[in-house]
C-alpha cells in the first residue's frame, strides 16, 4: 500500500500515489465514473474511481457503500482548478474498513435543532461544527500562547471544591464521603494564591453553573480561562483583557479563514477589532441605556438586553467598569472614588454580543474582606486560606476570566452558545 497522508498535505504529494483513510461523505456516479467525496477529519477530496482502473468487484462495492462507512483510498493525487482545494484523487485501489448502517441519522433534508443535539456525536462529523470547533481550538491556543509569552504560567485549579466563588445560588452539589462539595464556578481564588507565588498565572478548565437560565447565553458546564496578576490595578487588568482579544481576534484571522467562510462570518466585523478598546464608567452605561429607551435603574446588573444594546454601539469589544458592588461578588475592591463601586469591568463584545470577558481589582485588605464575605453570608471556615493571603503580604492584584464558549460564538458569528462546545451541557441537556 502506498504511504497514508492527510487531505490537509494532499498539495505535497501531487504525481504520487498516496493513501487517505476516512469516512464517505457523499457520493455521485454516472455511468463508469464515481465521485466519492471522502472526509478524514482535515478535509474532504473528491475521489474519481473509473470501473477499468478499479475492476468491476471494487467498483460496485464502492457504488452500494453506505454513507458515512469507514474506507481506505488509494490513488494518485493531480490538480484540479474546479476542486475546492484544488486537488482531487484518481483512484487506484480501496477497501471498506466498516460499512455504516442504512440508517445514518443525519440526513441531507433540513433536521431540527433538536434532532440534531440529541445526535451531536454524529453531527460533529458536519463540515460546519467541524469548522466551529477548529476555531474553538485555535482560540484556545492563541490565549494560551499568547499569555504564555507574557510571562504567565500555567496553574491547573481544582474542580471539586469546599465552598463558592460565584454566589452560591448557583452550585453544583455533591457528596464528598459525608461531607459537601461543590463543582467549582471557577479557579479564581486559586488563582489569587498561586500569583502571589508566581506573580502572573492562569488557570484553563471547566466550570460549573447550576445556572436556570435558558438563553443563548448560558451553559451549566463551560470552559474559562482565568488570569491572575500581583501588582496590577484595575487599568492594568483592563489593558492585559484588551491585549489579549486583539491576540485573538489576530489570530483567528490569520489561520481560520477558510472556516469563517464555513460558517459564513463577515470577517469584515472582526477586521474593525482595534486598540484602543472603547470604555465606559457604568455610570455612564445607565445613561446610554436610559437614552436608548431601556428601562434599567442605576443599581442593577444587566441583563442580556442592556449588553446587547451597549455592545451594538461599538466596533471593538466594550470595556464597561466600576459597576455598583451589591450587584457584583464578595472579593471585588472597592473603589476608594466612591465605595458604592466595585472595581470591576465586563468586556462586552460588539454586535450584540454582550459579556465575554468578567474580572476585577481585588479586595486586598483583610478587614474590608472579611467584613465582606460576611455580607454575603458566607462560611468564614472555608475561606480561611483566602484570608491568609491577605495575612501575608498582600499586594494590589487583579484579573479576569474570558468565557471561551460566548468568545467563540462571537468570533464565528453564532446566534446560540451551544454549537460552541463538543457536547454542551445545558439546563435541559445532559446528553449524548
Ligand atoms: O463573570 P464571571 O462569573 O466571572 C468569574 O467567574 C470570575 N471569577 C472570573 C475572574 O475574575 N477570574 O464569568 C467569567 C466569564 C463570563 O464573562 C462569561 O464569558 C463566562 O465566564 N460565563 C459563562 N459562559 C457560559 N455559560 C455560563 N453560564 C457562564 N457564566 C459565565
Ligand atoms: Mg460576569
């Protein structure tokens, strides 16, 4: 058998004979001719099988295979300006690894969204989830990549955990041999102590909402990416937010064209991300609302509604900081400015977007701390280990957590989170 290569290398071997493993994703004949469209995870070619090259035994066979059947291809790669990727195989020989049922769930005629969730381990062999997540990947890559060239080292936080970060109306729940656990909402704390250790960390996981909310928004289980640096402020945690979606956005552009295509983004949009990044006071965020019409009091949070009207009015994500500390949590600082603040900031991403980006300065004074946390009634016990990095040494610090599911969403353009996830977990889904 000739050498086994990948369609994405298919342009280093045109004149030779190559062998391509994958599945069959579509099928035209006529007459002595197939057109076998075969799939191997980096790309689709079109394979063209004639009956006097393959014989009549292969030729049939190849003629009866099932959709979506495992298969072998071999064949000699040539040009073809009419090919989407500009190379097609001519078969010389193949062999079936496992023909697929009749019945291959996902059909060409239009199914339900539904339909297709419930058949998602299936649906990620379509050419559009496909390109979804390979900007997923490169997303993460490029946040990692990028912090990691700044400096930033890589702390793992833990998933199961004594108490809550995020509220705690919203956790998991679970029996850890007699006492409760809970599945974390997110690394952060961690994350305090580790950069007072390591000065600029991050944490990459999943995190856990038991979150009843059902909108485009929400999932119970998403992935964050969770910065944390000593001695920066606020305005430090805002340009370190802004440097790294400008990473991003960079990235994605110069690697995943050909998948935004997929997806049908208007890359133009993403083109138009610049430095510098719009910010408003939340202050000022009330009045733009007030002025478009919304009817939100100084006081509240926003809701998906006001993000969406504040993110419509910008090219660039907006920075909008200083929210009022009863709406946000327990370890956010107070602004010396005026103590009903938090020095807090939600990047809201434009068109309509909203939040993908939460972070803050931290309250880094024991007594203000705990004080704090028994305003939020929380079990002063479980957050003794906190407290002790304000015991000693404490320093000015700040940080952040980008949710990477509402970042790709954005970034490919998507009206709903959970194509974003291989197998999202919502509050009506837990399955496949
Ligand atoms: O704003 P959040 O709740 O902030 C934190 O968890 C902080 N501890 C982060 C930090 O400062 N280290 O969540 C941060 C981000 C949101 O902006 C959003 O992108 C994402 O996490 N997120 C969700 N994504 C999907 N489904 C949910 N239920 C989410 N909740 C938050
Ligand atoms: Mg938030």
């Amino acid at each position: 058998m000739s050498s086994w290569t990948y369609v994405s290398a298919i342009r280093e071997h045109v004149g030779q004979e190559v062998t391509l493993k994958g599945w069959l994703a579509n099928r035209r004949s006529s007459g002595k001719l197939h057109f076998l469209q075969v799939r191997d995870g980096t790309g689709t070619i079109q394979c063209v099988m004639e009956k006097k090259i393959v014989g009549d035994e292969p030729f049939d066979a190849a003629g009866a295979l099932p959709l979506e059947s495992s298969l072998a291809v071999s064949g000699t790669v040539r040009e073809d300006p009419r090919s989407p990727i500009g190379f097609e195989l001519a078969v010389t020989a193949f062999s079936v690894v496992a023909p697929a049922g009749l019945d291959y769930p996902i059909q060409k005629k239009e199914a339900g969204t539904d339909f297709l969730m419930d058949h998602r381990h299936l649906w990620l062999r379509s050419r559009r989830q496909q390109a979804i997540l390979a900007v997923r990947a490169e997303i993460i890559r490029a946040i990692r990549d990028h912090l990691d060239s700044q400096g930033f080292t890589l702390i793992d936080a833990p998933i199961l955990t004594p108490a809550a970060c995020e509220g705690t109306s919203t956790l998991f729940e679970t029996d850890y041999f007699g006492d409760k656990a809970y599945l974390t909402q997110s690394g952060q704390l961690y994350m305090e102590a580790a950069a007072m250790a390591f000065g600029r960390v991050y944490c990459f996981g999943p995190t856990f909402r038991a979150e009843k909310s059902k909108t485009r928004r929400h999932l119970t289980e998403f992935w964050m990416v969770e910065p944390e640096m000593a001695f920066v402020d606020l305005d430090g945690d805002m340009a370190i937010i802004e440097d790294l979606l400008v990473a991003v956005v960079a990235r994605v552009l110069d690697r995943r064209r050909e998948e935004l295509k997929v997806v049908e983004r208007d890359v133009s949009k993403l083109e138009a991300v610049r430095k510098p990044f719009p910010r408003m006071r939340y202050d000022e965020a009330i009045e733009v609302l007030k002025r478009a019409g919304a009817s939100v009091e100084w006081g509240a949070d926003f809701g998906g509604d006001e993000e969406t009207i504040l993110s419509r009015q910008h090219d660039s994500p907006l920075l909008v900081h200083r929210y009022p500390a009863d709406v946000k949590a327990f370890y956010m600082k107070r602004d010396p400015q005026d103590p009903r603040l938090a020095l807090a900031v939600d990047v809201l991403a434009p068109e309509g977007y909203g939040e993908i980006v939460g972070g803050s300065q931290r309250e880094d004074d024991l007594a203000v701390l705990e004080a704090s946390l028994e305003r939020h009634k929380l079990p002063r016990e479980a957050f003794e280990w906190y407290l002790d990095l304000r015991r000693y040494g404490t320093v000015t610090h700040s940080g952040f957590g980008i949710g990477i599911e509402r970042t790709v969403a954005w970034i490919c353009g998507l009206p709903h989170i959970r194509e974003t996830i291989p197998f999202p977990r919502l509050m009506s889904r837990l399955s496949p």
